[in-house]
C-alpha cells in the first residue's frame, strides 16, 4: 500500500474545524496525568453504598479512587477517570467493544468489577499512543480503513495489542481467532486483520481493497465530465 | 447494578464462613470466579446479591500441581491459563481443548475453570427471567415453548443443557471434584457433582449455598492415551455447544483398549455414553464401527418439538470424532 | 455506439484516502453522544412494557420519586408527547405534512401498550443505578391482552385487532389499504405461460445492531434545547424534536460529532430523544439516557420480517411472461417506514403484480435497515428465479441475463447500463463455469455449492446543502449537516470540495453534524449523501470560484462565502447502481453448518470517488448480508410474546470468525449525473447478497432454503 502522506494531523484538524468538543466539560482534563478527582455532584458515590478504595495504574499512572463495589471497571475510566476512549456497545460481554488490556491481557472492562483491578495495570487506547505518535496498529488502522463507524475500534485494538504482545507474527487466522471476541457490526472485518497483518510486516494474503476497470460500451451510456 | 459489598476472603475457609454469615443476617451472598457470567445475571436481576464473595483475592487456587502421577487443578485457573498449560495439553487434552472452545479471549483471560463448571444455564427463558423452575417457578417453558436448543436426553421436568465446556471434559476424565464446605473439604466423583433435573430442577450442581468449587482431582493418563473435544457451535464462534463430545480413548496400537464418551448441549448433565463405551473396548476402531457407535449413542434420544435436529447432528459428531481421533498419526 | 471515455481518478477523488477522522477514531479521542458529560448532568432509564398487548389501569411512581437521588418521573398521564416520526402513515417519514395527518398516533407513552418493550415510565436520578433502582419501584397495574406476533396471522379474522381500523397498517391516506403495483394483466399473462411456479419464502426480523447503543443528552438553556444524539439527519430529527415538543426548529439544536453506525434506524427523532428533553426540562438540568443493549433491539427498530408468495409464468424457453407477488411485511404496532418488498423491479416481463400488506403486530417495531425493502424481496424473488432456472434446466447466470430489467419498469432508459458486465466480469473473475455444477452434486457429507445474485438499486439525485467559506490564509472550511456514520462522509465531501475547486486536501477544513452551525443535509440514509449532499458541495465550489473570479481572493478579516441548495434531476431517466455477487459455500451436511468458501462482489456504482471507503462499503454490506441468510433473527416465545434473544449473542451477530475475505471489483462509469458520475454505494452491498448465498446453499446440498435464517436445525431438517 502506497504511503499516502495523512494530509490533516489531528491536531491540526481539531484547531481547523474549530468544532466544540462538549467532552467532559467539568471531568478531568484529558491529556498527560489525570487527576484522581471524579466529576463533582452527579457522578460521587452515594451514602449507603457500599465503597472501596482502590488502587490501580491507568495508562502508566497511578489511580487511587473511591469506588461503589457495583461500579464496573468500563464505568470507572469512562466516568470517573474521563477515559471515554473504551466504549460499551452492550454491557454484557457480548461484544468486545469495552475491550482494555488488564495486565497486558484483554478483557471485557464491562464485565469486571472496578473493585477487583485493585493493584492491577489496566491500558486502555488511550494509552497506546506515545505522545503524538501513533502505534504502528493505530497507524495501520487508519491506512487500511480499520475504523468506519469507529465504536469497536478501541476494542479491536486492545485485542490486537494483548495478541502482538505475545504472538508478534501471527497468520491472519491466528488474528481472527484472537479477534474474534471483538464484533463489528459495519463489518470491517477484512479491513481489520488486513491491518493488523500489516502493522506486524507479515506479508498479508488477505486481499487488498478492491480491483477497478471501467464499464464497456453499452447504449445509454453518458459521456465522461 | 444492584448494590452489593464486594468482600475478598483471604481463604477458602473464610470465604465459606463469609457465606454462612451472609445468610445468617439474612442476606444473599454469591459467590464469585471471573465473575463474567455472574455479573451478567446480576446486571438482569436475575441473581440479586446483598455480598459478592470474591475467590480472586485467595492466592494458590490457580495451580496446576502433579500429585501421584496424577494432577491437581485449583478452580481459580483462568481458562486461558488451563488451556494453555503444557502438562494439560499433553496428557490431558480433551480439557485444554474444552478449555479453549469457550467463548472469546477475554472471557477465558478472567474465567475460571470452577465459574465454567458451575456456570448457569443459557437457556433463553431462564436468561430472559421467566419464572421457572430455576427462577424459583413450576414449570419448564420450553416443554411447549421454542426448544430448538434443549434436551435430548435426561431432560424432565427442566430440559435445560449443560452449558459448560469444560465439565463433559472432566466428565470423561472421571475428575473427582474437590468440595470445600462449612464441614472442611469433600471429594465427589464427577459421576456424582451433576444432578439431574429429576432430582432437582432447581440445581444443576450438588453444590450447596455455602459450598464452593475448591478444584479437580485427575488420575494418571494411561500410556496410549488420546483425548479430544469437538464442539459443534451456533456460528463460528463465540456460542455454547448446540452438541459436543468429549472423548478419551486408551490405544494399545490401533485397537482401543478403553474408550470413555461424554457429550454436552444435549442433557441437563454432562451425558455419559456407556453403551457406546462398551460397544469399543477392546475394538478396532474401524469406519462401521464408529458409524455403529453414533447409532447406539442416539438409543433412546427424546425429541421435543424444535430439538430432533439434534438427534442426527449427535449420531454424526460422535462417528467423527471418534473415527478421527482413532486414525489419527 | 462508441466506447464510452475511461474513468480515471481525479487529482483527489479516485484515490484511496484515509479518512480524515481515522487519527480521532484510533485515539479514543472522538467524542460520541455517550462521552458528553455536562456539569450536573442526571442519568435516565426507561421501565418498558413487560407485555406484547395490555391496558395500563394504574401506574403508581410515588415510591420511586420517594428514593434519595430521583429528580423526576414521567408516564404517559403527565407526558403527553406525541412522537411524529414514531408512527406516520404509509411509513412516509420524508413527508413532513403526513406525520399531521397520520391517524394512528404514537405517544412517547401509550395507553394500551402495545409490544414488550414499549416505553411505560421514565426516571432522572442523580447516578444511573439510582436511576434503575427507581424504576423497580414504579407499579403497574395492566389489564394483558389478546396478542398477535406474526404478519400472515396478524389479518386473520379471529386475530386480536392491535386498532380500531384492524391490522393492515394504513397507508399515506389512513386507509387499510395493500400497496399495488401493476403492469399489464398478470393474470392473462399467467394463464397463457407454458409453466407456471408457485413457491412461498419468508424472511425474518433482523436488528440493524450497530456497535453504539442509543443515547441521549439533553440540556436547556432558557427555551433553546441542546440534543447531543446520534443521528443520521440532524436536521430531520431537529425539525421531529421542534414539531414534537411545540417550540420553532431555531430553538432546537442537534449536534452529532461522531456516531457509532445506525444503519437506518438512526434516522429523524427517537422516543429517547423526546424522554430525554422533557425530563430534562423538568429538572431543569441536562439529563442523559443510556439505553441498553436489550432495550436497543427492542425499543428502535430493526427490518421487518415477511412473507412472499411468488407465481411465476415462464415461456418453454425461459423467458418471463407474468410475475406475480402477494407479501406480508410485519411492521410492529407503529408504521415507521414503508413495509415494501423489493425485487420485481430487477426483471423485465410484461405482466406484473404486486400487492403487499403492511401488518400491524404486537413485535418489536419495525423500520429502516440498510437499503430497508430490498434484502428481503431480493432474496425472495432471486431464490424463485433461481428454483425456476433449475427446474428450466439452465444455468443461472443464462437465466439472469435473458430476464434481467434493461429499462426501468420495462419503459424508461436507465443513466447508463452496466449490469451484464458485472455479471459478465463477475462470473469470470469467480471462475463459475468451473464451480458451478449440478445442485447436490458432491458426494459426502461436505458439499460445496455456487450461487449467484445481481441488483439494480436506485440511486436518485435531490435536494441536500453545503455551505464553502475560503479565509485569507488560503483555507476553506466546508459546512453540511452530515454526521458520518460510518461511510466516511466528511472525508468524501472534503475530498469532493477539493476536487472542484482545484486544491489539496489538506487545504480543507470541515464543520459537520451541528445544526447551528451547518446547512440543511437530507440525512445519512438511502445511500444519498454521497449523490445528494456531494452534489451540494460541487455546486457551492463552483459559487465560490465565480466569486474569486469576480471579487479577487479574499485579504484581512474578510471571507469568501459560497452556499447552495441544488436539486438536480436526472432528465427523466433513471439512476441505478448495478451489481452481483458470486458465492461458494460448503455445507457440512451431517452438522449443518455453513461457511462461505469465496465471494466476489461486482458494482457500477458509478465513479468511486475513495476507493478505500467505498470497497470497505461493499465488503460491510456484503457481510451483513452473510449474516443475514445464515444466523440472524429475533426469536419470540409464542405463548407470552417474549423477545428471546433481543443482544449480540442471542441474535447470533457475525463474528471475526464468521466473516469471509470478500473480493471487490468495481466497474467504473459516469452517466454524467451526480457528484462527478458517483451513484449510490452505501447499502449496495447488502441487498443482493442474501440471495447469493442463499442461492450457493441450493446448488450445495440441492434443497430450497425458504425460511430464513438458514440455520443448523433448518439444514439438518431439510436433509432428514
């Protein structure tokens, strides 16, 4: 694939279309190190219900926070440490899109009390990238058109991160098979396992993109502009 | 969610008595493995916890330990880790196998052995909390409802199936299940550990409310030995079994010594086959025979109105996977 | 007749280009409704309906506003709200005048209630969990009702009438009436074939299931509302929300950012929109609703199930003489969208019928899912076509070519034809003369098979609007109301923009999904943004360059800014996007299973203008369409009405594992009418590829799957 140079840089485009992020406009910031503290009045826990303090290290930094025992580790970053990246397609571990690695393995965040990653590592996509380089995965992500709509992007990237982590040169049906708890309903699955091939310098013998020609001679035909 | 206090018991002692003292306050407690497959009914309230007793915190129920030439497996292994595991893979592979066929990556990275063993039914009335006689009703709604995934055999008056992977797996291994109660530990045959429906539709375990899965005890694998899981799924991926067969059979060269069957998604328990065992031993395995092995295996099969599918998709799994294993270099 | 001019690329558009947001999606850095969070924002839930068919005697919430952290209630006794866009009749929703006149009214909240999941109450509590404990204090007390599920029974006189007006759901005109389509006398035409086929197929309720589950948040300041939504047409929904709460469309703003897929069911206001901003004003803060997975499928919308009995005459050597369809579309209890079938269109016969009933039923409501009549109808009529063309004893691709539509409706030229060259390329490329052999062929109980489909898809040209401003530093800034839900919208207007006005990509900047600040857009939907909204950009391009011409560039704080609002016609003949797909399966005949071994897509959809977005289009569609034939649908138990497997797992969604490498090859063209000759691509994958494999699966095992989906039992069964 040619690199075609990313003519727009992100920050560039977010300066440029001068579009207001209503993100968390009283949660922490987001960038560098978060704060511990959570998003005054709605989001505190409630007296009666049961809490833990609980430690754990996000993204490098460390996190101490009170949690309510019933609070699910996808709600903790989500809401309370302004990590809106992991998303939750359906809160039953039924899609992967809340996948985060939880000491380096993959797990539905949805599915996992914020309690019991107490003295545990969580890395979520936000912490993938280094500054403003990108992950090869996200890079190659965004050459092989990985995200359409984007929802399951995190998760899919958090499964292909635990899986390069410890296979670092998988087939394209060792991919598959460790993606395979990541559901994408636009159904960019070719798109997907041809990125990650590439993001791991595999030659790939999954296809890529598609062939054109043009149309033969047929009555009714317009002409070209 | 409901609200409930998480408690992370230091011992399997202690996490029993945190259950008794639950109960004594009148509250619920249940207790927790990965915990993915609860928090799901908790999330439907279907299971409606006051206290969540979390085995996780309890260090060394992970291991797999040799033990008289044998092994055993403490219930907290993930199932990535038991599936991943060289000691199991080699001399027991039918359960790194059943290990593996379970749902996505992330789940076996959290899920553990003794959650899978003791996992709730997927059946679609019990998960959509229709009262029945596993939600504390009387009736089974499948019996006249859609039962296209439900018993063939052993079914009455529930016709749930087995959910798990890994318990045909241990099944077929003769696991002994190591039970850790208010009176210390116990050790129950796996023939014993799943009940059937006809003695209480409310269970599918012998497992008390104050009594957990410690882990499993397996015997030595015979020289000879090869094992296998083969589940047939409802996609490619990422369903329990609509049928599956757990198979181990002891070879002297090409004839089976000893073989042992046990199928999954067609009865409320893991479902032995001794006819079919005693059809092979001492046999060659041969392509009629195993063609023989898949009729007796359907011998006596109940259809329910949507479910006769599963009678001939069992016939063909087990002449597969035994005519494959067998001939197998 | 002179070979038409190549299509070749532009100097932006033709190019694989990234999507300009793709850095924002791989961060986590992009902001969907569900990531706004707002200074003393509350969390709502909706408590729904546990009944398919009940009259609401009392509804008690005291207890429920009694709880610590519960702001407000509402039911359908101090919320009176009528959702326009949630019922309209003749499921005309791009018909704005209808949704007053539409008799059948939906409510935010009904009395009766009419399907499990229909909305009953709704809670604003200080934290989401406060927000569900409130909703398991609220009593009901319902009176149940006789119900009815399915669309065929739904018009039996014994059935329970869901409205006065009975159970056919009323057209544009409130009348319970089937829509008709003739031409010429079908009846003749059947009489006098030499062979007549009769068959009936039916297809299922499959959810659109799009990765971000619905949600909303509303905050007021003073009367002006802020709605961060995710929807397909912000300025439909904006118009739904004003008409809905009573208050002028400029006292309304929508803003989508970024979406995560609707597929159609996206589209105008949602229930959760309006509960949202009346609760909202109730407590005078902003307020969030969180809808989950179950309440998704079961409170939006997905495709409606049907029902096709086809009667076919064909002449001794092959050709079509009389095409005859009678369908039953089941639509729920509310009529959001057409309830069409698809599919005669694609055959060129003399006499044709069809009559098809849009059915009132106490289900889940049924509506728009990508290219919303055609997957259904297309598999139906290409499964007959298909049985007719075995029994005919000719090879299916003989068949298509002979009675494929060469006009639009048999009459009127098309913009430019291309569909027997994708057939032609299609099967070539796919190699059918060597796959495809007689059905049931293999021996053993692994059975490949070959199958074929093709399409003809409208792709119309209309309104939409674009704004263009150019700054002095030389930067132009594009505005539409797009909201790019998955298609890459935003990188193909850009790309667009920069094409006509002569300058890089990464001169363009873009404000999108914002109706303050974006002009009119028709809405992500029916493939026409592209074609529609594109064609605004161009136009708007050439505005501004007539005004560089006349005024100079601009210099200091000034700008330069270009709007407009065309809507272009096709001189009166008729736009279509063409397309087939060739699909080998195997089928494990002992177990059941199905696997899709190859698969080659072939579209003219006109000049693709990001290759890249466009083939991803395609295998999306395409692979949604797999998941359509083989897993997908909404099972309810009979006896209570219950949803069974409303979620990813129950409803059996394809997985990485499921998917196949889907090859695509486009035949490029330019009929010289839309945005540089593109023509629809978004749901262009879908709509055939249903029939494709359903079609693979006969030639496999030499049975007709009828029903869909084509499942394990459903083999075996036909197989026994």
């Amino acid at each position: 694939m040619s690199k075609r140079k990313r003519d727009i840089s992100r920050r560039q485009f977010l300066e440029g279309t001068g579009v207001v992020l209503a993100v968390a406009t009283a949660g922490p910031a987001l960038k560098g190190q978060l704060s511990t503290a959570s998003p005054p009045e709605a989001d505190s826990a409630v007296s009666g219900v049961p809490t833990t303090t609980v430690r754990l290290v996000v993204n490098g930094t460390e996190h101490r926070v009170d949690v309510e025992d019933r609070w699910t580790l996808a709600e903790l970053l989500r809401d309370h440490l302004g990590l809106t990246g992991t998303k939750i397609g359906c809160d039953r571990g039924e899609c992967g899109a809340c996948t985060v690695l939880l000491d380096g393995k993959p797990v539905y965040s949805c599915s996992n009390l914020a309690v019991w990653a107490d003295g545990r590592k969580v890395q979520t996509v936000e912490g993938l990238a280094q500054g403003e380089h990108l992950d090869p995965l996200q890079q190659a992500f965004v050459e092989h058109d990985g995200p359409q709509c984007g929802f399951c992007t995190s998760g899919q990237l958090m499964s292909a991160k635990g899986l390069l982590s410890r296979n670092p040169h998988p087939t394209a049906h060792e991919v598959r098979a460790a993606m395979t708890g990541n559901i994408c309903r636009c159904s960019n699955y070719n798109r997907y396992v041809e990125a990650v091939m590439a993001a791991t310098g595999s030659a790939s013998t999954a296809k890529r993109g598609s062939s054109r020609s043009t149309a033969s001679a047929e009555p009714g035909a317009g002409g070209a502009r | 969610m409901k609200t409930f206090a998480n408690k992370n018991p230091r011992t399997l002692e202690q996490a029993v008595s945190l259950v008794q003292q639950a109960n004594k306050d009148g509250k619920t407690a249940s207790i927790v493995g990965g915990g993915s497959d609860l928090l799901g009914l908790v999330k439907e309230f279907i299971v409606k916890p006051d206290v969540l007793v979390n085995l996780k915190a309890i260090r060394g129920l992970d291991q797999v330990t040799p033990a008289a030439g044998g092994v055993n497996i403490g219930g907290l292994i993930t199932l990535d880790a038991l599936g991943s595991h060289p000691l199991i893979r080699n001399q027991y592979t039918v359960l790194a196998e059943a290990a593996e066929a379970v749902a996505t990556p992330q789940i076996r990275n959290v899920g553990t052995l003794a959650g899978n063993v003791c996992q709730r039914p997927w059946c679609w009335y019990f998960r959509n909390g229709f009262p029945c006689l596993k939600n504390g009703g009387t009736t089974c709604f499948s019996i006249v409802g859609d039962n296209r995934f439900h018993a063939i055999f052993g079914g009455g008056p529930s016709y749930i199936v087995h959910p798990s992977d890994t318990a045909p797996a241990l099944v077929v291994l003769d696991a002994k299940f190591r039970v850790m109660g208010p009176a210390g530990e116990r050790v129950v045959p796996a023939a014993e550990f799943f009940i059937l429906p006809q003695q209480d539709a409310a269970r599918e375990n012998i497992l008390a409310a104050d009594e957990v899965l410690a882990g499993v005890q397996l015997a030595p694998a015979r020289p000879g030995r090869r094992s296998t899981y083969n589940k047939v799924l409802d996609r490619e991926a990422w369903t329990h079994a609509i049928v599956s067969a757990a198979v181990v059979l002891d070879m002297d060269k090409d004839v089976c010594q000893r073989a042992s069957l046990v199928l999954g998604g067609v009865a409320p328990i893991p479902w032995r086959l001794p006819n079919v065992e005693r059809l092979l031993a001492g046999q060659r395995i041969t392509p009629e025979l195993a063609a023989k092995a898949g009729e007796v295996a359907i011998e006596g099969a109940q259809k329910l109105s949507k479910n006769a599918y599963k009678v001939p998709m069992t016939k063909a799994l087990v002449q597969r996977t035994l005519l494959a294993l067998a001939t197998r270099a | 007749m002179s070979q038409p001019p190549p299509v070749t690329p532009g100097k932006t558009i033709g190019h694989s280009t990234p999507r300009i947001d793709a850095v924002e999606r791989v961060t986590g850095k992009a902001t969907y409704s569900g990531d706004v969070h707002l200074t003393g924002m509350l969390y709502a839930r909706v408590l729904r309906s546990p009944h398919a068919h009940a009259r609401i005697r009392q509804i008690d919430v005291s207890k429920a506003l009694a709880l610590p952290g519960v702001k407000a209630a509402l039911t359908h006794e101090n919320c009176t709200v009528v959702w326009g866009a949630g019922s309209v009749a003749g499921g005309r929703q791009y018909v704005d005048e209808v949704k007053k006149t539409t008799r059948q009214k939906r409510y935010v909240f009904n009395n009766p209630v009419r399907f499990v999941g229909e909305p009953v109450a709704a809670v604003a509590a200080t934290n989401r969990h406060i927000a569900e404990e409130a909703l398991r204090l609220i009593t009901v007390d319902y009176e149940t009702l006789p119900f009815v599920l399915d669309q065929e029974e739904a018009l039996r006189p014994e059935s329970v009438k869901i409205w006065p007006e009975g159970n056919i759901s009323l057209n544009v005109k409130n009348e319970a009436e089937p829509e008709v389509f003739r031409r010429g006398n079908v009846e003749e035409g059947l009489r006098t074939a030499d062979h007549v086929f009769e068959d009936r197929y039916t297809t299922t309720y499959v959810h659109n299931a799009q990765m971000e589950p619905r949600v909303c948040v509303a905050s007021w300041e003073g009367d002006k509302l802020t709605l961060y939504t995710p929807t397909q047409g912000t300025s439909n929904c904006r118009h739904d929300m004003a008409r809905d709460l009573g208050i002028p469309d400029e006292k309304v703003r929508v803003i989508t950012q970024y979406m995560g897929g609707g597929f159609g069911n996206k589209n105008q206001n949602q229930d959760a929109d309006l509960i949202t901003a009346v609760l909202a004003k109730e407590v005078g803060a902003p307020v969030k609703l969180e809808l989950s997975r179950k309440e998704d499928f079961i409170g939006v919308h997905g495709r409606w199930p049907t029902t096709q009995y086809y009667k076919v005459g064909v002449s001794r050597d092959g050709v079509l003489q009389a095409l005859q369809l009678r369908g039953y579309s089941g639509m729920g209890p509310y009529r959001k969208n057409s309830g069409a079938i698809g599919g005669i269109e694609l055959y060129q016969c003399p006499n044709v019928e069809s009559t098809v009933y849009p059915v009132s039923t106490n289900r889940a409501v049924s509506g728009n899912y990508r290219a919303p009549e055609f997957p259904q109808g297309f598999f139906g009529i290409e499964s007959m076509m298909d049985d007719i063309a075995y029994k005919m004893k000719m090879d299916p691709v003989e068949f298509v070519v002979k009675n494929m539509t060469r006009k639009s409706n048999d009459e009127t030229p098309y913009s430019n034809y291309t569909l027997e060259d994708c057939i032609r390329r299609g099967a070539e490329a796919f190699e059918w003369k060597k796959r495809w052999h007689p059905p049931g062929a293999d021996p053993g109980a692994i059975k490949r098979g070959s199958g074929m489909s093709f399409m003809a898809l409208r792709s119309p040209l209309g309104q939409s609007s674009a704004v263009l401003r150019l700054d002095s530093n030389g930067r132009y800034t594009v505005f539409v109301g797009v909201t790019d839900i998955g298609a890459g919208a935003k990188t193909t207007m850009s790309m667009i923009a920069a094409e006509e006005l002569g300058v890089p990509l990464s001169n363009i900047d873009i404000v999108w999904g914002d109706t303050d600040r974006c002009p009119f857009s028709v809405g992500e939907s029916g493939s026409r943004t592209t074609d529609m909204t594109g064609y605004a950009v161009i136009e708007a391009a050439r505005d501004l360059k007539r005004q560089i011409t006349e005024k100079g560039l601009p210099k200091g704080e000034n700008a330069l800014i270009a709007s407009a609002s065309p809507n272009p016609t096709s001189d009166g003949k008729v736009r279509k996007a063409f397309g087939a797909h060739f699909v080998e399966v195997e089928v494990d005949a002992e177990l059941g299973r199905v696997r899709v071994l190859k698969y080659v897509a072939v579209h003219d959809s006109g000049r693709i203008l990001n290759p890249l977005t466009a083939t991803s289009q395609i295998k999306g569609g395409a692979t949604q369409g797999i998941g359509m034939a083989l897993h997908e649908d909404l099972v309810y138990d009979r006896r209570s009405g219950q949803p069974l497997t409303a979620g990813y797992y129950g409803a059996r969604i394809m997985t990485h594992l499921d998917a196949p490498e889907i090859e695509v090859i486009f035949i490029e063209s330019d009929d010289g009418y839309g945005p540089f000759g593109a023509k629809c691509i978004g749901e262009a994958g879908i709509v055939h590829a249903v029939a494709a494999v359903g079609n693979a699966v006969f030639n496999a095992i030499g049975h007709r799957m009828k029903d869909l989906p084509i499942t394990r039992d459903k083999i075996l069964g036909a197989l026994a």
